[in-house]
C-alpha cells in the first residue's frame, strides 16, 4: 500500500540512517506526489551510500511534478543518495523543460558522487524535456564511471540539441563505461547528425555493446546523407565490441545502401544481431544486404531481424551462410 506524508518521511528517514543495517538491495516505486517529497526529506536526514544499492522508478503525478522532482534534486546534488544504481522514469509528460535541465545537471554533479548508478532510463518526456535533460547532463562537472545504460525516448527525438549535448557527454569521458545506448534521431538535421556522429568516432564509446537508434523525419536525399554519416562513424574501428545493432526508420534505398557502407566496413567484427525496425525497403534492400552479410564482412553476425519491415530479403548464398 501507499504510506502517508509521515510514513514516507519516516521510511526515508530510516533508510538514510542506517537503521536497517543488513540492507544491501532496495526497489523503490514512487509516484511524483506530495508522498514522494515527504520521502526526500527523510532521506535528507541521512544518506544512502554503498553497499546500500537502490533502484528507482519514478510514476508521474497527475499535475505539475516540478517540485517534487527539484526535492529529489536537492537530495541527488547533497551526495545523501550516492548508492543510487538504477533510475526508470515511467512518466515525465508533466515536467518542464527547466526542471529536466535542473535533473541532468544533478546526476553529474561533483558532489552528487554517483559513482554506482548503472542504468538511466528516461523513456516518455516530450522531446523539449528530453533534450534539456541531455543537456543538464553534459553541463555537470562530475561523471558516471558506472554507468552502462542509457535510454532515451525512442517514440520522440533528442533532437539537434539533445544530439549535441549527449557528445559532449560521451565525448568528454562522463560515461566511459556506456554500453547499452537508445536515441531517436528523427529529424535532427545535418548538424545533430554530425555531433551524433562525432559522438560514435571516440574512444569514449569503445565500451558500447549495444546500440539502437531510429531515423526519419526527413526528405529522402537529407535521409541518405544522415545515415551515411552515421555509417562513417560505424566504419571508424571503435565499435569492434558492438555485438547488437537496431536501426529504424528506413525509408528509402538510398538509406539502407548508406548503411551497408558501415556494415560492410569489417570494422564490426563482433557483431553479433542487426535489427531493422520499421524499414520499408523491398527487394532492392535484401540485394543490398545480401552484398554485406559476408562472413568475411561480419565474421561474427549470427542473427538477422528484419521482421515487419516490408523487406525482401533476396539472400545470396553466402549472405545465407553468414547467418549460419
């Protein structure tokens, strides 16, 4: 059940002063209401440092959760919650562009030392949220040493802005240990591509295993140079440990042939799954595929998803024997 404002300060309050001292693992589900200021306060009599570990999923409220997001701020920038692992953000539809920035900020914040936060998940803000968020991020003077997930929304762009801000985030050594990244790139224009691009040629970004990203929202000739920017930055030899790749969005042809050059670069030596979500590309996109999935382009690939997206695959027999 739902404690009251007093419970919930009392419950932060025992957990920031150790009064459970055999605790090592705490899964938290607060919704953004008056409860969940209640509970910051308590937690800000004390702090929750390691071996304590909690993960946390935030539930919107049914209004404006400003304030009560800025409560966890304070708490985050007071280092009193540096045993923070996980963040799942399950609903950020009420909070302003100025308190996602106020939020990012905080994450990397000197003093907030979250140095065991693993997984940051920020699945639903409007794309304005979303890129303050980014921004908020990459502004803070600390780092996420730990850090190994980083979800973005992946029905709303990050936009050119979020692009930017999420390189210097990479780019800077924040996140050196990043190996699971989602973002939507739809409609970031050349400029966000090219700092979403710089992001990938670092490397910063030699730890990912996982990369997933989605495209659109341009006309058919910017489509193609976007990806084929994209497509550099895969040929760079930084993603040697990429073992899974999805992409989405596809098009047209000239987008999925601006991948293949990536693909095709034998720099993706362990690559294990490519999904194509979403791309509607016919018989020309299986040719063009069937032209990279070579054992000697992707010696390690054993697991080709190109479910419901309209593509004939038209495999070559080696392109066959890739995936065996």
């Amino acid at each position: 059940g739902e404690l009251n404002g007093e419970g919930c300060k009392a419950f932060g309050e025992d957990l920031s002063t150790g009064k459970v001292p055999s605790l090592r693992n705490m899964s938290l589900f607060c919704r953004c209401k008056q409860s969940f200021v209640s509970f910051c306060e308590g937690l800000s009599r004390g702090r929750v440092d390691p071996p304590v570990m909690v993960d946390i999923e935030l539930l919107e409220g049914e209004r404006s959760i400003d304030s009560e997001v800025t409560r966890f701020v304070e708490v985050i920038r007071a280092g009193k919650l540096s045993g923070l692992r996980n963040v799942n953000s399950l609903g950020y539809e009420m909070l302003s562009r100025a308190a996602g920035r106020v939020l990012g900020e905080a994450l990397t914040h000197a003093d907030a030392s979250l140095n065991s936060l693993e997984k940051l998940c920020i699945p639903y803000p409007g794309e304005e949220v979303t890129a303050a968020f980014l921004e908020g991020l990459a502004r803070g003077t600390g780092r996420l040493p730990a850090l190994q997930t980083l979800r973005c929304p992946d029905i709303r762009s990050i936009r050119t802005q979020g692009a930017q801000s999420l390189s210097n985030l990479v780019r800077g050594g924040k996140v050196p240990s990043l190996r699971d990244l989602t973002v939507n790139l739809a409609g970031i224009g050349q400029e966000g591509m090219q700092a979403f691009a710089a992001t990938l040629s670092t490397p910063h970004a030699s730890a990912l295993r996982r990369l997933e990203v989605k495209f659109g929202g341009v006309g058919p000739a910017d489509a193609a140079a976007e990806v084929e920017l994209f497509s550099v930055a895969l040929s760079s030899g930084y993603f040697r440990r990429l073992e899974e790749l999805s992409v989405g969005g596809l098009e047209v042809i000239g987008e999925l042939r601006a991948l293949c050059g990536g693909l095709g670069s034998g720099k993706l030596t362990s690559l294990l799954t490519l999904r194509l979500v979403g791309c509607r590309l016919g018989s020309e996109g299986g040719r063009a595929l069937s032209e990279v999935l070579t054992a000697e382009k992707l010696p390690s690939l054993r697991t080709l998803d190109a479910g419901m997206t309209g593509v004939t695959l038209g495999l070559t027999d080696e392109g066959v024997r890739a995936l065996i």
